[in-house]
C-alpha cells in the first residue's frame, strides 16, 4: 500500500534544505505522494528510509519494456485515469498475429508487407511495434524456427505465445535477445513459465479466468521475483473486457492496488470474427486502456486509423505540438524563392508546408516559435506581432540565402505586416491567404 504524505514525511531529514526543488521536506513528501516528485531528488535519504520510501515513489502502473532495437517500446507507466488530468505517457502497443504452423515463405511475405505500414505524420513515424507468434499445434521445432525469423529479419519485436513450456523456452533460445513479451503464465504453468522468464530477463504476461485469479498469480510471480508483468483478465466478452481494463486501471491508480499495478494485453482479434468490428474493438482499448492490443492481422485499413487515435490520445493535452524554430527548405528553393512565415504549431507546419510541396513551387519557409499557437491564436495572444516577426526574419540567416526582400504572411496576420515593414525598412510584405489550401493557387499564380 503506498504511503501518505505525512507517512513519507516522517521518513525524510526535515532539515527544509530546499535542494529537492521545493521549500520545504513536507512539500517534497506531498509530491512525492502524488507521484509528482522522484525520490532521487532529495540527496540526503538515509538507506534505511529509501527502503521504506521505495514503495511509495514507484508509479502505480509499473511501465515494462518490450523488445530491442528501433521498435522498443514501453507500456505501462500511467499515472492517471482521465487524459485531461495529466496526460497518458506509454501509447498502446499494436500486434499483428502470427500462426505457427505458416511456412517460412508465407512469413516472410507478411513481415514485407507489415513492415510497409508506417506513416509520417507530425514529424513523427507512426508504425506498429509487435507481431504475435501463436503456437498452434505445440511443435517446438516451427516456433523456434519462425520466432529465429521474425527477430532476426524483421524490426518487428515479439510476443511468444504458448501455454507449453518446452515449446515457449524454444522460441525464448531464438529469439530471447530480442526481450520478447511471454504469453502467458497461467494458474497451471506459472512456476515453469515465471522461472524460464526469470532465468532470461524477460517480461511475462499472465492470463487468469478472473480478476481475483489476477492477483493470487500476479502476487505469486512478484514473489518468484518478477517484475515485469503484463495482465490479460482472461474475458473475450466486449463488455466484460473492458469492464476488466476499468477496474484495473481504477484499482491500481486509486486503491494503490500493487498486484493489479501492471499495464493490461487486450485480444480484439479473439473477439470477433469481422475485421471492422475487430478495429472498432481495438480503438476501444486504445481509449480504455489497453497496454498491448492484439489484432489477427494488420491491415493498412485497420491499422492506420488506429495509429492515429493512438497519436491522438497519447499526445499530451496540456502542451501542444510543436516543429522547431528555423528556416526549412521545400522542393530546392534557390535565391529567387519565395519566402514564407507561420508560426511552429505542429500542425500549421504541416498543413503549409505539404501545400506548398503540392504547388510544385519550391520555397522558404520560416517557422517561428509562437509556443505551439496557431497563427490566429498566437497573433491574438501577442505572440506573432509584427515586431516579433521582423526581428526574427533578421536573425533566422534567411536574408543570406536570398536575393530579393519580400515576406508572405499569413492572411489571418495581415494586420501585422505595417509593423513588420517598420521593423524591416525596404522590404515588401505580402499577404497570403487565409486558408492553406488556397496557398498553391497563390504560389502558381506569382509563376505566371
Ligand atoms: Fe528536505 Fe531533502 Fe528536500 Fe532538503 S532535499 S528540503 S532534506 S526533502
């Protein structure tokens, strides 16, 4: 059970130093309570309190690793229920299935075609993480050969399911160094199966009939020593599954639940046969809060829009996306180049810069940091004004890549370009329009 603010306080020096960042040793116990502080930042912890402290630092949900290489990733970690509270930090971890008895062939052609699906979206590469190799007739000879395949040709990191033992330790001798997911301890195995991810530094999933069957395994593998779990509450029911991945969730933010403190694996490709109602299931868990989502196949039909919502959840609500300040070059501009300016809200970049890509017009185009605002936004808040504009058109080293002097502002900022001309004397300020979308008619038209 995690300590109280109070409780934690009775451990700490008291000396009130400050060094941790707050004025007080009380105030740095409240945050350290409300997971808002590490306990690494007060230096003067005697070894005895840290023991005792350890428990209330660590995060209600333990964030566990799965894989190597470019596709590592993390699940788990969470610290809230709602997204607008903080935000969400680990996004949900996509797997296509895999059966063991495919021909290597077969394998083969679909690890080509999954691996085409990654987007360029924000700035970011938006790609699945995992492909989840099930065991279907308990030949240990296949797995090892396929789980050897998929780990060493692919990025793709793994999630090697089996109930059987010998069968799982042979994927585990193939491909072990790639920290794959186990799948899955169960009330039958767990003491096999939680020594062989022991033995090899692996995360282990556990898949019980019942919550309360949960916490008696969950308990029995952190006392074998595990420490990396990830939960299945073992429902392919809709709405017991999610009802499932509520009730965890709560118990482990609210209650301080430590056996339900694991990030959960959702099977939406166990729960249906229809491959849309499959992703409707899977954007579900991605919401309500599936670590790990198992899909039967990936599809660029299912998975994009997937991708997306997981960008869309999983981006922190309370600051917004931002592309960094400078000078950015599209389509080979030379000195004669137009030169346009907007502000760094992710969006607005890649919204102007993909119509001025699609005008065949090569340009500048300037990126100012306006803290993440949209121009009409930023403009409003005083933080793209006419000043602010001219002086960094100064300093952005634009004027020595070009040899003529005219700016194209945005439309929505036409009323900054009479400061920006004081701020620019000799320079020619153009008002482009308002909306994006008309930037290519615009920029076609200055050719003519
Ligand atoms: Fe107290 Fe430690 Fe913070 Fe100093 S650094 S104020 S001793 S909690």
């Amino acid at each position: 059970m995690a300590l109280t603010g109070i409780q934690i306080f009775k451990h700490l020096p008291q000396t009130n130093c400050k060094e941790c960042g707050v004025s007080t040793c009380l105030a740095f116990a409240m945050n350290l309570a409300s997971a808002k502080a590490a306990l690494d930042g007060c230096p003067y912890v005697s070894d005895e309190a840290r023991e005792i402290l350890a428990e209330a630092s660590a995060p209600p949900i333990t964030p566990v690793g799965v894989g190597k290489g470019v596709r590592q990733a993390t699940t788990g970690g969470e610290t809230v229920l709602y997204r607008h509270e903080k935000t969400f930090f680990n996004p949900t971890l996509f797997a296509g299935t895999i059966q063991s008895n495919l021909d290597e062939s077969d394998v083969e052609k679909l690890l080509k075609a999954w691996n085409s699906l990654q987007y360029e979206r924000v700035g970011l590469n938006l790609r699945p993480e995992l492909i989840a190799l099930k065991d279907v007739d308990g030949n240990s000879d296949n797995f090892e050969k396929l789980a050897k395949l998929i780990a060493e040709t692919s990025e793709f990191n793994l999630i090697l399911m089996s109930g059987n033992v010998k069968v799982m330790a042979a994927g585990v001798k193939s491909a072990g160094f790639k920290r794959p997911l186990l799948y899955a301890a169960t009330l039958e195995n767990y003491e096999k199966m939680g020594q062989l991810a022991l033995d090899n530094n692996l995360p282990l999933a556990i898949k019980a009939d019942s919550l309360d069957e949960l916490i008696t395994l969950s308990d029995k593998l952190t006392e074998m020593g595990q420490k990396d779990l990830v939960l299945d509450s073992g429902s392919r029911n809709l709405k017991q599954c999610l009802e499932d991945q509520v009730q965890i969730r709560r118990a482990a933010l609210q209650d301080q639940n430590r056996s339900l403190g694991f990030p959960t694996i959702t099977f939406p490709s166990e729960m249906t046969d229809n491959p849309d109602m499959e992703t409707l299931i899977a954007s579900m868990y991605v919401s309500k809060y599936g670590g790990i989502v198992v899909l039967s196949e990936l599809t660029p039909e299912a998975i994009f829009p997937l991708l997306l919502e997981r960008l869309n959840i999983y981006t922190d609500p309370q600051r917004p996306m931002t592309v960094t300040e400078g000078i950015f070059e599209i389509g080979n501009p030379d000195e004669n180049s137009p030169v346009l300016v907007t502000t760094n809200f992710a969006l607005t970049y890649f919204i102007v810069s993909g119509e001025i890509e699609a005008s065949k017009s090569p340009a500048w185009l300037l990126i100012k940091d306006a803290e993440g605002l949209s121009v009409l936004t930023a403009w409003a808040a005083g933080k793209f004004g006419g000043d602010d504009v001219g002086a960094f058109v100064k300093k952005s080293g634009i004027m020595d890549k070009i040899n003529h002097t005219e700016l194209i502002i945005p439309g929505y900022a036409a009323a900054i370009a009479g400061d920006i001309e004081e701020e620019l004397p000799g320079w020619t300020i153009t008002v482009g329009p308002r909306e994006s979308a008309h930037l290519p008619g615009f920029l076609k038209a200055r050719q003519q």
